[in-house]
C-alpha cells in the first residue's frame, strides 16, 4: 500500500467543505465519490478500505444533516 499516497488523497477529501455523499455512496460507489473531486485511479483492496474507514463518518454526518433538514422542512409544512 502507497500509504503516504494514499493519506494525501484522505486528507484533501477531508478537507472539502462539501461532501454531498452518505454512508451508502462511500461503501458501495467510492469510485464515484473520488471521480466527484477529480481522483480517477486504481487502488488496492486495502486501499479502497482505508479511503472508506476515513470517508464514513463524512457519510453519516451528511445523512444526519439531511434527515435534520427534512425534519425541519416538514415541520414548516405543517
């Protein structure tokens, strides 16, 4: 594993204000997440696995948000 590559790419994801990805997408679609911010490569099982392990909670965090954000809009339509 390219590690020192590997946790570049980790650090500039986590450091984009805008994740508009849920846990879902990191786990099932991390090709379209990365090709989202400009990476199109190939990495390694075991690459893949430790993008996710940093990429999940941003995921959970915007679910949260957004299951907020519903609540909040339906609580203005009723």
């Amino acid at each position: 594993m390219r590690n020192y590559h590997i946790h570049g790419i980790i650090e500039f994801l986590l450091g984009q204000v805008e994740f508009p990805f849920d846990s879902i997408d990191v786990e099932e679609s991390l090709d379209d997440v990365l090709i989202h911010y400009g990476i199109d490569e190939t990495f390694t099982a075991d690459e893949e696995a430790e993008i996710r392990r940093y990429l999940l909670p941003r995921g959970i965090g915007f679910q949260i948000a957004e299951m907020q954000r519903l609540r909040r809009q339906r609580q203005v339509v009723a």
